[in-house]
C-alpha cells in the first residue's frame, strides 16, 4: 500500500499541472465570452478532466514535446478567437480550407480588426507563458515517460 501511495506522491506536481493546463487553456475562452456577450460557451465536466488528464501526460512528454506542442495550441487558439471576434461564430472546416487560398485577405482583415481585437493575443501570451513558466520552472521535479508523448499524440 505504501508503495501506491509514494507513487501517487510522485505524480502529485504533474496533475496539478494538468490542473494549471485545464485553466490556462480554458481562460481565454471564458474571459472572451465576458467581454463579447453574444458568444456562449459550454463545458462539460467531463472535457474538463479529459483536460486534466491531457496536460498531465503533457507534462509527462519532455521538453521539445511540449513546447511544440504550446506553439501549436497558441497558433490554433488565436486564429479561433479572432475568427469568433471577426464574424462572431466559430471557425469550421470549410473557413480552415480557405487560410491557404485566402492568405492575403485574412491577413489584411486581422490586420484592420486589431485595433479591436487587440486583447486577444496579450490575453493569450499571458496565459500561455505562464503555463511555458511553470513547467520550465518545475520540469526538473516531475517525471519523463515517452509512453505520455504517445499518449498526447494519439489523442490530438
């Protein structure tokens, strides 16, 4: 039983990391609906503690993964949130297939609705370095297991 526990102790900083991804990535979608009222999110506990579990086999994954891994989300994120705030509905498929197409024009259209969407990207820097910050900080003291990359991969 003693055993359990120590190895329950041992994976204590990584679920509160998982923790601290769950609320880092859900903010700005929660602070964006306080400020455009007209957007209305969900969540359902459930994708909550999926959240949970994900950032803790992130945090798991090593250095290279998730830092890789943070670039993706903040890239992913910000384009969706400046879709939301542009034409007040989330991106779809068919929106995706056009950023290629369309560069020049959803440059152009970022560029001129910066002004008033200018939090987005302070917003999300702010809690996506802080994420970056803690697990830089405490990388040291949780464990490395490349069974949690896989994880992360398979699930993405």
């Amino acid at each position: 039983m003693s055993y359990v526990l120590k190895c329950m102790r041992s994976f204590m900083p990584n679920a509160c990391f998982g923790v601290l991804f769950a609320f880092s990535v859900l903010l700005p979608d929660y602070i964006f609906q306080a400020i455009y009222k007209q957007i209305s999110y969900s969540t359902d506990i459930a994708f909550i503690f999926l959240l949970i579990g994900f950032g803790t086999a992130l945090s798991l994954s090593g250095r290279w993964f998730f830092y890789s891994f943070m670039s993706l989300c903040f890239i992913c994120q910000l384009i969706q949130l400046f879709h939301i705030g542009y034409f007040g509905r989330p991106i779809n498929p068919i929106d995706i297939s056009k950023i290629w197409k369309e560069f020049g024009d959803i440059y152009e259209t970022g560029v001129s609705s910066m002004g008033e969407l200018w939090f987005i990207p302070v917003m999300l820097t702010g809690c996506f370095a802080t994420l970056c910050w803690v697990f830089h900080k405490h990388a040291g003291k949780t464990r490395y297991s490349a069974y949690a990359a896989f994880i992360c991969i398979a699930a993405l």
